[in-house]
C-alpha cells in the first residue's frame, strides 16, 4: 500500500465518521487525527534512522573511547610510577655505591697522607742529625781554635800588663 492512498482512506473514514456524530464532542476524532499519528510515526521512523541511532551509536563510540583513554592513562601513570620507583632505586644505590667509593678514596688519601708525613718527618729527622753532626765539627773546630787563640790572647794581656814576655 502506497503512502498517499492510506492518508486518503484515512481522510474519508474520518469525514464519515465526524458527519454520524450529533454531538458536540470535546475531542473531535476525525481522519485528521489518524493523518497526524501516521505524519507523527513517520517523523519518528525517520528521526530513527537518520537521527537517534547515529547520535547513539556515535555517543557509545565516545564512551567507549574514553573508557579506552582512561584505562591507557591509568596504564601510563602506573607505568610511570613504576619507572620512577626503578630511577629511585638506582639513585639510592649510585649514592650509596658512591659513598663507599668516596669512603675508600679517603681512607687511601689519609694512609698516603700518613706515610708522606712519615717520610718527611724521616728525612727532616736524618737532615738534623746531620746538620747537628756537622755543627758539632765545626763547634770542636771553633773551640780548639778559641782555646788557642785564648792561650795567645792571655799572654800577650800578660806581657802588656806585666811588661814581660809570660811562658806558660
């Protein structure tokens, strides 16, 4: 059946049925009525079609997404924390394998420290006995030099307050 002959059939049995009624009826029922519920399921067939299902197709696309988008941000944030935990991790263990490289490095420096210090107060040590051995020998030298020179000098003060030669 073709759509104009249905809103025409619909039209004459809606022109009988209002000319049968004596009455003035509050809700007047006639082929207008029927021709607005058919134009009324027409309209909401093809809002069906052209309309609802695409908006609600597309909108279950969008949660669906979303849904996607959030379960790979949850995934990314996770993934990050974990790599963060990992960088904390080696951080803790470079500082902690740095602390004991440094340790190391220092105990080495102080024992070199200690055994430089020892061979300078060893060879300052040698360089005095040395030294003093040769202030001795010169010390030695200028006494019998001063003892002979003190023999002299007390002779010749002698023979000036005395006014003679002294022999000792």
């Amino acid at each position: 059946m073709q759509l104009p002959s249905v809103f025409s059939t619909l039209s004459a049995l809606a022109a009988v049925a209002a000319s049968e009624s004596a009455d003035q009826q509050l809700l007047d029922v006639d082929g207008t009525l029927f021709l607005q519920l058919g134009l009324f399921l027409a309209l909401i067939a093809v809002l069906n079609a052209w309309l609802f299902k695409p908006y609600l197709r597309i909108r279950a696309e969008r949660v669906t997404r979303v849904e996607g988008y959030r379960a790979d941000a949850v995934r990314l944030e996770a993934d990050a924390a974990a790599r963060f935990a990992r960088c904390d991790a080696e951080l803790a263990e470079a500082r902690r394998v740095g602390a004991g490289e440094r340790a190391v490095a220092r105990a080495e420096a102080h024992a070199r420290e200690q055994t430089l210090l020892a061979e300078a107060q060893a060879a300052a040590q040698r360089t005095l006995k040395e030294k003093r051995a040769e202030i001795e020998v010169v010390l030695a030298a200028e006494r019998a030099t001063l003892r002979t020179r003190v023999a002299d000098l007390g002779r010749e003060a002698g023979r000036k307050v005395l006014g003679r030669p002294v022999t000792s």
